[in-house]
C-alpha cells in the first residue's frame, strides 16, 4: 500500500531521491512578520467570561458546558484536545468555572490550567459524568437549563444527560455565539496580521509560478512562505479546469500556459484566522477569461457595498447572487453560477457564526467579520473566486486585505 502522506510531500518539494530541497529566492528572502503581535490576555478573557454569564441570564441558563476546541480557548487560553479521558468545563451563570479532569492528567492539568483554577477529577472507575452532574448540583443548575457547547461529542453528552436527568438541556450557541460574532479591536488586530501574512505569503508563491509544476509543489511554496514569515498555514491549490471545484480536486495538475490558478485558505495568530482566494492567469488571459474573472469581481463589490449595519446577512447574499444571475447565470445556486453561500463569518475559526446566505435574517453589527467570496463555478472549463475578509464598522464594512485590481494582477 502507497503511504500517501509521503508520496504527496515528495510530489511538494519536486525532489529526487537524494536531492536537497531548493528554496526559491522570492521565499528565501522573506522575514518574519510576528513582531509586536498582541496575544489576547487574561484581563480580557475574564471580561469574555462576564458576558458570557450575563447572556445566561438573558436565556435562562444556570450554566454552559464545553470540551476542547475553539470556544474553550476563547474563553479560557487553554488549550486540550478531545480524547476519551474526558476533560471538560462547566462555566455557571454564578460562580467561577469548574474544570472536570481524569486523575491521570493531573500534572498536565497543573501545566496548563490557570492557577487556583477549581479542578474536580475523576477516576477511570467512576467516569466523569457523576463529577459534571455533581457541579450542576452544587451552582444550582441541576433542575434549570443548561446548555451545550455545539462542540461537545454526542457520547459525553448522553452521558451527562444519564446522570443529571433533570436537566432542560438546550444548545450554548446563544452564549458562545453572542459572545464570539462581536470582535473586539485586539482580535479585529490579530485578523488583521494574518491576513497581511497570507497577502505576502500568496506573493511570494505565485512568483514561483512556472509550466509544469505541479499543485503540490505550489502548495508547498506557500506553506514555506508562512514558515518564513512566522506563521503555521495550509492552501489549496487548483489549476485550469479543476478551478471550478470549489474546495479544490484529488486530480494530479501541471500548469499548462493559460491555466487560472487559484490559491484558497490562510493561517493563524494567536488563533485568530485569515481566509484569502485568488484567482489569476498563467501567461496571457483570454477573452471569456477577463469577462467571468470581471463578473466575479462585481458581484464581490456587490456584497461588500450591501455589508452595513443593520443590514441582514441574506441581503449580502442576494446582493452578489444578483449580479450573478443578472448576467445569465443560475438562477438560484445552480451552476454555471453561485452554488454556495456568499460568505461564512471567520474569527477563531475559519468558518464560524454568522453565514452571508438566504434565509439568514441576523443583521449585521460593529465587529461582525466575514468573508465576501462569491465564487462564479463553470464545470468543465474552469472557476473564479475573489475571496477577501470584511469586517464591519459603526460607517460600514471595511477589506482586511486589497482585492485583486485584474486577473493578471492578483495583489492590490
């Protein structure tokens, strides 16, 4: 059996067998751009935390509970991973959080939760959830509402329920989505780094374009240049007529003359994420080419200038769709067309609350961020997407990053 991994990062660096890897000068030459970056503080997660509580007790919920992943670094600065030795958070609407740790992770615990942290473990005999169960008891939720991050896994929950019966259990989506759709000015900051990363990343790539490469070793290029920038990425790469498929094809693809070359995804600082397409030509461009290319443009414009306080997210949608079908396309989310949502709210998470699409009624307010990505697919011949991020002001919506002014000039 083929070991994949090895045989794509082979397929990446373009090496044979005891050749070292050569670093193209527009890569080479790159310094990091971390300097005076201002990671989240402790001060502020607390301030995370006093909203969180005071949006419990507009929705009636004496307490929320969440396992690893992005909400729980949101609001804690711990990172753990899921695993079957449970680790978990009840943060009630009265009181400090409580963390449930297995007895086994009791020196990692003591590594990475912050000091005087109220700790509760379980043993391996006894399983966590008599130990949850037992801190709703205690912060007066075991016969109100609790509610239940959307991360946490089926299994820990039904084990919850099991032991605490008398509980309305509801989603947390209200209290962790409350509280992270609204940036403030230190994440509006990190965002913006990393995107100014990605921009430089993506510049120093495409300068290595050249007929025949592949789309691993593009890819590569890029994930070097975060590397020398200072930052950990990821990119999907598309040549010709795989453009169209939005989230990239398993096909192999050598850059031919008049190949659309697309480069989608971004990286993180200190969590905070980036998320850039471009679309542009290798070699010259043809007429059908500038004409979809311009089209998609428009409809990018198109949302971005319907992106104002107040506004709903639908609104953004049907503002870009418009273009689009107004041109012939769709109708609708068929293709040729608009076959996905407009733009996806971004933050912690690439793709996190709220959607630019239909039937999403949310209005826009200051601090809100999104993608603005309305991606034209033609199956067969080939897809342009302009991906840049919005964030959005009390005077309306502002570019983490400069569009693309042509398809042949892919950085403004």
């Amino acid at each position: 059996m083929v070991n994949r991994r090895v045989f794509l990062c082979s397929a990446a660096i373009g090496l044979a067998d005891g050749q070292a890897p050569t670093v193209p000068p527009a890569i080479r030459d790159l310094r990091p751009m971390t300097d005076g970056i201002q990671p989240i503080t402790r001060e502020q997660r607390r301030a995370r935390m006093e909203k969180a509580r005071r949006l419990m007790r507009e929705n009636k919920l004496g307490a929320i509970f969440l396992e690893g992943g992005s909400s729980l670094f949101y609001f804690t600065g711990v990172r753990w991973s899921t695993s079957d030795a449970t680790v978990g958070l009840v943060m009630p609407e009265r009181g400090e959080p409580v963390w449930i740790v297995q007895a086994s992770e009791e020196k990692k615990a003591q590594e990475v939760l912050p000091s005087g942290a109220d700790v509760r473990m379980w043993k391996e005999v006894d399983g966590p959830f008599k130990q949850i169960a037992g801190v709703f008891k205690e912060r007066g939720a075991s016969a109100g509402r609790v509610g239940i991050e959307e991360r946490v896994r089926f299994s820990v929950f039904d084990g919850i329920r099991k032991e605490a019966p008398a509980v309305d259990y509801v989603s947390a989506d209200p209290v962790t989505a409350g509280c992270r759709m609204i940036k403030s000015p230190s994440e509006i900051a990190l965002m913006q780094r990393a995107n100014d990363i990605t921009i430089a990343a993506y510049r120093a790539a495409l300068a290595t374009l050249r007929e025949g490469m592949t789309q691993f070793e593009l890819r590569n290029a890029v994930v070097s240049a975060y590397r020398a920038l200072g930052a950990q990425g990821n990119v999907a790469v598309s040549f010709g007529k795989y453009t169209a498929f939005p989230h990239g094809s398993i096909q192999p693809q050598k850059l031919q003359e008049g190949d659309l070359v697309l480069l989608d995804d971004g990286c993180g600082i200190d969590g905070y994420q980036s998320d850039i397409t471009r679309t542009t030509i290798f070699g010259k461009p043809t007429e059908r080419q500038r004409q979809i290319w311009s089209l998609e443009r428009k409809a990018q414009d198109a949302a971005f200038a319907a992106a104002k306080p107040g506004a709903t997210c639908e609104s953004v949608d049907a503002a870009a769709r418009k273009v689009i079908t107004d041109f012939g396309f769709g109708p609708d989310y068929k293709v040729p067309g608009l076959p996905h949502r407009t733009g996806h709210g971004i933050g912690f998470d690439i793709h996190e609350w709220t959607y630019l699409v239909r039937g999403n009624k949310t209005r826009l307010a200051p601090g809100m961020c999104f993608s603005d990505e309305p991606m034209i697919v033609i199956y067969g011949e080939f897809g342009v997407r302009l991906e840049d991020c919005i964030y959005i002001t009390p005077d309306g919506a502002r570019f983490f990053s400069k569009q693309s002014p042509a398809i042949d000039q892919p950085f403004g």
